[in-house]
C-alpha cells in the first residue's frame, strides 16, 4: 500500500486518539494522563522511547534501514485554561482546561506520522526523532526538552525539525501552507504598575487616580506601535490583564495590566523594548506618578530555513504529481 492509502486506512483511529486527548486536557509540563496515551498509542511500533524525566515528555527514535540525515517531527501536547462551551459530543471534562490551540490534533498527527514511517521503514534513509512536547503554552517545554537531549537523541544531531500548527482560519481546509524566513512572531510581555494616592471617587484631585493614567498609558502604547514600527516589519502589542480598585467609588492606590507583544524581527524588538518602558514611566511622571515597568522575554521569532521549506514543497508538488 501506498502511504496515503495507509493513511487513510489510519484515519478513524487517529480522529478517535484526537477525540480522547480533546476529552482528557491537561496543561503546563506535568501531563500524565495524555503521555499514557501517547505510550500506548506507540506501543508495539520499533521505536526506541525515552520519557522525560523533568517533564511528561515522550521522545521516540526510529531507524532507517539505510544511512542518511537525522529529522526530528515535533508535536505540542498541552492545552489551556479555558472553558469549552461548544457542545460536542467530545467537548472537554475536565472544568476550565480545553485544547483550544489544535494541540490535540498535532499529537495525533505526530503518532500517525510515526505509524506511517515504521510502515514504510524499508524505504527510510536516516533516522527520525519524534518529539512529543509538554509546556508549549508559555511553559518552554521545548528548551526543557532540549536540556534533557531531543535533539541527540539519535546518537547524532538533528540536522533539520519540521513541526506544524492548525489553523482554524485564514487557510482552505486540506490546504499546507509553509514559507522562508520568519513565519511566527517572538512573544514577549509586558507588565505596568502605576502608583498612585488612594482616596474618595467623589474628590479626584485629592488623590492620585492611578487608573486614569493606567488607562492612558495603555492607549499611548498602541498609538507607539503605529508610529515607531515600519508597517512592513509589524508588530502587535494587546493587553488581556487590567486590574485595579475594590468599589467603584474608591480611587485605589494602584492599577496594574499585561500585555502581550509580538515581534517579527530582531530589528523591531530592539525599537519597542526600551521605548515601551520609557514611555509607561514617562506618562505616570508627567502626572505626578509612580510607573514600575517590566518587559518579560518570552518566546522567540520562529524563523525557517529556506532550504528545508523548498526541500518540503518540492516533496508536496512531487507527492500531487
């Protein structure tokens, strides 16, 4: 059988994998539950497995039947905090976690991808690392991962990583879609607190109303990004997290908010990090304010290597061909 015979012969069970991980998320590094799964949806395929030991990770190798390149396929496993309201008959049990990101749906694909290349071993020339990961949700489980040695796994350096993400939008169903160069913005954070002098809603200029100035440091924020970034390198700056105050006519001594800010290039980074800052303590001073301004690195840019992207597309073409 050809491999996209045996895949579509693999594809009710791959769904049903997908379902039970959608049924039974779990988040941050310490998946236990969606590992088992993961096991023993491997198991009885000549792989050669190694759990994690500081995290619920699963690294499995496969041989090739000749010498050539290690690859390593990567897939995320965890999911977030957040209710499923949709109503599916395979919607989320466990309250306020839901796979959200399609991390489900990678580690199902990443185990029809390792039942597909053991089927077809015979024609494999190299080695392939699969790499199933915990903690992709702002927990770095792959830098974890890489500690504990993924990428030696084989005995040899991976020479090239292929990973994919779902995409709810923006691409036709069934459609691939990969490019050189940055393809996934850097995530980094941002985190104001303004310090003020609580007093009585009804006497303002007896106080110092630290949400007002929050609130205009956030709008100042985005209006900073339209004016120091070049529209053709974007960045984005969104703010999910404002806190401030008890009662609605008490001024409180202080507010704080997040945010998220999103680079595509090393270049735009170096612009917004101290102009953010600089900014946020700049506005808080000019009304008598005390600004505490923090910018968290986070994830970096992910960049693909051109030649690895033409070497997967020629693939595809030959594979329609």
């Amino acid at each position: 059988m050809s491999v996209l015979d045996d895949a579509a012969t693999a594809r009710d069970d791959l769904i049903r994998l997908r379902r039970d991980l959608h049924v039974d998320p779990e988040i941050g590094l310490d998946l236990p539950r969606t590992r088992a799964r993961v096991l023993a949806a491997l198991d009885g395929l000549p792989l050669e497995i190694t759990p994690g030991t500081g995290l619920t990770s699963v690294t499995a190798v496969l041989r090739g039947v000749a010498p050539g390149p290690v690859v390593l396929l990567r897939g995320d496993m965890d999911a977030l905090p957040i209710q499923e309201r949709t109503g599916l008959d395979h919607a989320s049990r466990v309250p306020g976690v839901m796979h959200a990101c399609g991390h489900d749906l990678h580690t199902a694909a990443l185990v029809g991808a390792a039942r597909l290349l053991c089927a077809h071993r015979a024609r494999l020339r190299g080695d392939v690392v699969l790499m199933f990961q915990p903690g992709e949700e702002g927990c770095d489980g792959a830098a974890a991962m890489i500690a504990e040695g993924v990428l030696d796994a084989a005995g040899r350096r991976a020479e090239a990583a292929y990973a994919l993400h779902v995409f709810a939008s923006g691409v036709p169903h069934g459609v691939f879609s990969a490019r050189a160069g940055t393809t996934m913005a850097a995530s980094d954070g941002l985190r104001v607190t303004v310090h003020g002098a609580g007093g009585h809603g009804s006497r303002p200029h007896r106080a110092k109303d630290p949400v007002s100035v929050a609130c205009e440091i956030v709008t100042a924020l985005h209006v900073l990004i339209t004016r120091r970034v070049d529209i053709f390198d974007p960045a984005v700056l969104t703010v999910g997290t404002f806190q401030a105050g008890t009662r609605r006519n008490i001024i409180p001594d202080s507010a704080w908010f997040e945010a998220t800010v999103r680079t595509f290039s090393a270049q735009t980074k170096d612009i917004l990090k101290p102009a953010l800052l600089a900014a946020a303590t700049s506005i808080a001073g000019a009304h008598g304010l005390h600004a505490e301004a923090e910018y968290v690195e986070g994830y970096p840019m992910t960049v693909n290597d051109a030649a690895a992207v033409l070497a997967e597309l020629a693939l595809r073409r030959g594979s329609r061909g």
